[in-house]
C-alpha cells in the first residue's frame, strides 16, 4: 500500500486538473505563422546590420579621434621639452653642473617623440603620422638636426665646463682673501708712513686683483667675450705676480723699492702663498676658454632657434587638431544609425508581439495533446507504483514518448540494481566471515610486534648512550692532543729562537776574530814604527856625540851647543829605553792575539756544532708537532663520527617509539574493524529487506539467492 499510494494519488490530481479528461485533435499552423516568422527574421537582420554600422563608425571615430589625441600630445610634449631644453641649456654653461643630466634625459625625450610621430609606437598601438601633415613635421625636423648639433656641443662639454668651474670655484674662494690681504697692506704703509710710491704701486695691485675678479665672472657669464676675457684674466695674473717679485726683493726696471715694513713683507707672504692657487689655475682656464666660447655660442643658438621651434610645433599642432575636427562627421553618421536602429527595434517589437500571439494559440492546441498523453502514461505507470519491474509503458511520438522511454530505461536499471543488491549481500556476507578471521590474526601480530619493538627500543637507548660517553671521552683526547701540539709547537719555537741565537753568536765571534787579526796586524805595524824609531834614536844618539866632538873643539865658543847636544843625547837614549819596552809589549801583544785569533776559531766551530745539533732537535719537534696535530684530527673525527652515531640512535629509539604507537594504534584500529564488520551484517541484512518488496522476472532465483545470502549471514552470527 505505501509503495503505490503516492503515484496513484498523483495520477487522480493530474487527471482532476485536465479539461474533461479527453483530449481534441490540435488544429495545423497555418502559412499566416511561417510568414510572420520571416518578416520578424528580416526586421532583426536590418536591426543587426545597422547596428554593426553604428558601431564600426563609432569604433572607426574613436580610433582615429584616439590617434589625433595622441599625436596631439606628443606635440605638446615636444613643445615643452624644447623649452626645458633652452632653460638647461643656460643653466649647464652658467655652472651648473647637475643639469647635464636633465639635458641629456630631455634631448632623448624629444628624439623619442619625434621618432614615435614619424614611425608610429606599437606600445601605443600609434601608426606613424600620415602624409597629411608631411609639410610642418618636415620643418619641425629640419629646425631639430640644427637645435640637435647646439644641444650636442654643449652636452659634450660637461668634463670643460666641470673643470672650469672647480677653477673658478678655487680662484672665487682665494680672490675675496687676496683682497682683504691687499687691504691690510696698504693700511700697514699708510701707518708705517711708507713712500708714496709703494702705497701707489700697492693700490695698482689691489686694483689688479679686483680685476681678476671681473674678468672670471665674464668668463662664466658672457658667451662672446670669453677668450678676450680669458687673455685679460691671464695678463692681470702676470702683472700680480711680477709686481708681488718687486715688492718683495725690488725691481730697478719697474721702479719699485722693495717693501721694509715688517707687516707689510709678512702679509705679501702669505698673499704670495695664497695666490699660488689663482696661478696654478690660469693654465686651466685659459686651456678651457677656447671649448667654453663654443658652449657660449652653442646656447645663443639654441635660444634663437627655440622660438622657432616653438612656433612650428604649434603649427603641426593647429593641423593636428583641425583633422581632429573633421572626425566629427563619422560621429554624426555612427549616431545616424543609432536612430535608425531604434526604429527598427520598434518594428520589430509590433512584429514580435503579433507572431507571439499565434504562437500562444498554436500552444494551447499542442497543451491539449499533451494532457492525453500524459494521462495515458500515468496509467500505465499505476503497475510500477506497486513495485512490479516484470512490465514497460507503452512508448509513443508524443510529448511523452522520451518519458516513456526514460521510464522503461529506469525499470530495466531497477531491475538490474536489485539483482545486483541481492548478489552483493550474498557476496558480502562471505567477506565479511573471512575479514574477521584476518583481523583476529592482524591483532595478535601487532601485540607480538608492540613487545619486539619495546626491546629493540631499551637496546638502541642503551646503545646511545654509550655512544653519547665514548664522545665525551674523545673529546677529552682531542683536548689533551691539541695541548701536546702547542708544547711541541712552543718547544719548536723555542729551538729556532735557539738557533738564531747560536747563529748570532757565531757572526759576532767571526766579527770579534777579525778584529783580533787586525789587532795582530796593527801591532806588527806598531812593531815597525819602533823599529823605526830605534833607529831614529841610535842615529840621533852618533848625532848628539858628534855634535859634542865638535862642540869640544871649538872650545869655548861651542860649549852652548856641547850643553844641547848633551841634552839630545839623553833624549836619544830614553828614547831607546822607551822603545825598548814598547817592542816587548808589542810582542805580548801578538802573542795574545795568536791565542784569542785560535780560541776564536775553536768556539766557531763548537758554535756551528751545536746550531746543527739544535737544528735536528728542532726537526725532530716539528715532526712531534705535526704527529700530534695528525692525532688530535683523528681523535676529533672519532668524537664527531660518534656524535653522529649516537644522534642517530636518539632518532632511532624516537623512530622506534613512534612505530609502537602506530601497533598500539593498529591493534586498536582492528578491534574497531571487528566491530564494524558487526555492523556490516546488519546492514547486509537490512539492505536484503528493502529490496524486498520488488517483483523481478525470474522471482524463484533471486528469491533464492536472498536465502542463500540469509542462511551466511545467520551462520557467521552464531
């Protein structure tokens, strides 16, 4: 009963709803549609055609109109960077020399809008500018290669102009200090009184200094009088400079006296110091004056030349914007179209309600078959309400032809869903039995495996730790080796300063030896002179006797000389003593001297013994240090390779954890498997009873095969 009381009562309100319950034969169309139709089709054409019109002459003006404007602004454009180009160019020659690169950026400015005018811009989407305005582009060109060549004069020019002006800026700092000097040293002759020649030729160079002045302000300022203002700069210098010669030390041939006053002179000093800059700079300028004339030249230019091209820009603009003007008429035309589209709307809304009009007739008489047809469905679907599948509707080339279709499709569907839900219940209820012997299984592994893993777990910690002490042990082996290698590397270092010391020593025994030689030497020179001045002494000795001879025979007359030569005599003869004892000094002195010369030559010896001795302990050291800094880096790579070693057993013991909670988690997980394939009986069952109600063709196999499934169901329950 609750399977066919929906459909039914359904079929009884449709039924109620239709006229009568029967169905009259639809009228055919007549001609009077298929012609209204056509108009319609018609009147649409024309509407879409002026429509399309419009609109691509409204595209066409807009477009166009587009382009204008933009050549427009682009002349606009040019128009204003010439003048900033005039206004950079008078900045960049009066010293400015930050401007050179705004003059730079406008110039390529200008070229890049004049080649957008002449070659288009496809950023833009910009044709090139059309033969219509050839005549006032051409002259804007030509006054531009002109403009152009003045802008590259004095854009190249930036390194003169530069240097130029940290000369002017250095003789500008020293003149206003040159002056106050020159002050000071007239009011110092006026004080003191000088002549008044000096205080004259004073004022002339003050006078002169002044005039430096004037004459760099011209070169920075006027254009044409640059190179006069330069030599003038140049001859001024000169004059200073041999003036300032003939204050300080004075000049017959130009009448100056030089300057006393003690002031006055020291002033002129530092005045001469100071103007040690301006001179040092003369050479600058006057090598710069000739370019900066040409600069000066270059900017008259561009300023004469920039009204004009000011006044041939504004032309092409006037050309510009009066085609501008005449696009008008496209407008006009495009709005033309516009009206005449809305009329054709208008008429094909009348035509659109009077064909609507047969339609809805021809619609009521087509509702009419409908209704009939669908009664007639509805009957025979009454069967399908109360569940029997053994059936189809009757399909016909009415409305509810494709229903009926669709619903014979979907019995034949509902007869192979119910079949197939009886064979997948049977089919269920055998998986489900052995799904829970494997589950049973699965659940005893994983407590067996939980257990393995908590042990491996204890032993790989175990392991870590261990691994964790034989670090730290090595660590301390590394320690212990790295300070065996600073004592052997201070032992090494303690042996080469060793060395340098014995090598020392040795150079200054050889230094003391060849000292002592020529000590040896010098005593047997020494030795000579005594020989020498024994001689001296025996010879003076015979002298002074023979002066006596002859003093005794001249008697009394020469016995003044017989007293000097008696006195030379006993000179002679302490002389002798005295050599005496220098010869026996000088021979110990040698002896000596042989001695310390071998003993010298002994302890050299012992000396470069012992450094090559020291020199083997040294090596021996050095492969000490080197044995040990091999060992503290084995010790240290132990320690690290442990350290590794145990971190990975950290992660393993962590890896081994996480695993035991994944069992743990899986031998939870089959019991709620176990559980849900409970569940899933039931809902076999369950699923066995809605299908139940279904009448199949062949109702004895699948009714036995539904007891099939039950009995498996019954038995795994039990």
């Amino acid at each position: 009963m609750g399977v066919s009381e929906g459909p039914m009562v359904m079929s009884k309100k449709l039924k109620a709803l239709l006229p009568g319950g029967s169905v009259n034969s639809p009228a055919a169309p007549g001609n009077t549609a298929k012609a209204s139709r056509k108009k319609v089709i018609l009147m649409g054409g024309l509407l879409l055609l002026s429509i399309l019109v419009m609109a691509a002459l409204l595209s066409l003006e807009s477009a166009l109109s587009r382009q204008t404007k933009t050549y427009h602004s682009i002349v606009l454009e040019l128009q204003v960077v010439s003048q900033q180009i005039a206004n950079n160019a008078l900045e960049a020659v009066a010293g400015n020399t930050q401007v050179f690169a705004r003059l730079a950026d406008n110039r390529n400015r200008y070229i890049n809008s004049l080649r957008s005018l002449e070659d288009g811009n496809s950023a833009q989407n910009l044709p090139p500018l059309s033969i219509d305005y050839f005549n006032e582009f051409s002259r804007l060109q030509s006054l531009w290669q002109v403009y152009d060549s003045s802008i590259n004069t004095v854009v190249g020019a930036e390194v003169p102009i530069r240097t130029l002006n940290e000369y002017a800026t250095l003789i500008n700092d020293s003149l206003p200090q040159l002056v106050n000097l020159f002050d000071g040293i007239i009011e110092d002759l006026v004080n003191s009184k000088a002549a008044g020649e000096q205080v004259e030729i004073a004022v002339r160079q003050l006078i002169l200094i002044q005039g430096l002045e004037h004459s760099m302000q011209q070169i920075l300022t006027e254009g044409k009088s640059v190179i006069a203002a330069s030599e003038q700069f140049s001859t001024d210098a000169e004059k200073i400079e041999k003036q300032l010669i003939a204050m300080l030390q004075g000049d017959s041939a130009q009448a100056i006296n030089r300057f006393v006053d003690q002031a006055a002179v020291a002033k002129l000093v530092r005045f001469a110091d100071l103007f040690s800059v301006v001179k040092n700079n003369v050479i600058g300028i006057l090598d710069n004056s000739p370019q900066l004339f040409k600069v000066h030249e270059a900017v008259l230019n561009i300023q004469s030349l920039s009204p004009g091209m000011l006044a041939a820009s504004d032309d092409l603009a006037i050309v510009i914007a009066a085609k501008d003007s005449r696009l008008q008429i496209l407008s006009f035309a495009g709005y033309g179209f516009g009206a005449l589209s809305l009329l054709f709307l208008a008429m094909l809304t009348v035509m659109v309600t009077r064909d609507s009009q047969g339609r809805l007739s021809e619609s009521e008489q087509q509702n009419e078959k409908n209704q009939h047809a669908i009664l007639r469905l509805l009957d025979e679907m009454t069967n399908l309400a109360d569940g029997d599948l053994s059936t189809h509707t009757t399909v016909t080339e009415d409305i509810t032809g494709a229903i009926a279709d669709s619903v014979n499709y979907s019995i034949d569907a509902l007869r192979d869903l119910v079949e197939t839900i009886n064979e997948t219940a049977a089919q269920v209820g055998s998986a489900v039995q052995v799904t829970q012997t494997t589950t049973g299984e699965l659940e005893i592994a994983s407590i067996a495996q939980a257990k393995e893993i908590s042990g491996a777990t204890l032993a790989i910690t175990e392991i870590s730790e261990s691994m964790t002490n034989i670090s730290a042990k090595a660590v301390d082996s590394a320690e212990v080796a790295r300070k065996s290698v600073g004592i052997a590397h201070n032992g090494g270092e303690t042996v080469r300063q060793t060395i340098t010391g014995m090598e020392t020593i040795r150079e200054q025994i050889q230094e003391t030896s060849k000292r002592i030689k020529r000590l040896g030497e010098s005593s047997q020179e020494i030795g000579d002179i005594v020989n020498l001045i024994t001689e001296i002494s025996d010879q003076t000795n015979i002298l002074a006797l023979n002066a006596a001879i002859q003093a005794s025979m001249a008697g009394e007359a020469g016995r003044g000389f017989a007293v000097v030569a008696d006195e030379v005599q006993r000179l002679a003869e302490r002389t002798g003593d005295a050599t005496k004892q220098i010869e026996a000094l000088v021979k110990t002195i040698q002896a000596d001297t042989n001695e310390a010369t071998m003993s010298m030559e002994q302890s050299t010896a012992n000396v470069v013994k012992g450094a090559r001795l020291t020199e083997k302990a040294g090596g021996a050291l050095d492969r000490i240090e080197q044995v040990s800094m091999n060992l503290a880096q084995r010790i240290l790579e132990i320690s690290d390779s442990t350290k590794s070693q145990a971190s990975a057993g950290v992660k393993i013991a962590e890896t081994m954890g996480v695993i035991q909670e994944i069992t743990q988690k899986t031998s939870a997980g089959s019991d709620r498997v176990s559980n849900s394939i409970g569940n899933l009986s039931s809902m076999v069952e369950a699923m066995h009873k809605s299908v139940a109600g279904f009448k199949l063709p062949e109702l004895e196999r699948a009714i036995s095969t539904i007891v099939n499934s039950d009995d498996q169901l019954e038995a795994r329950d039990k």
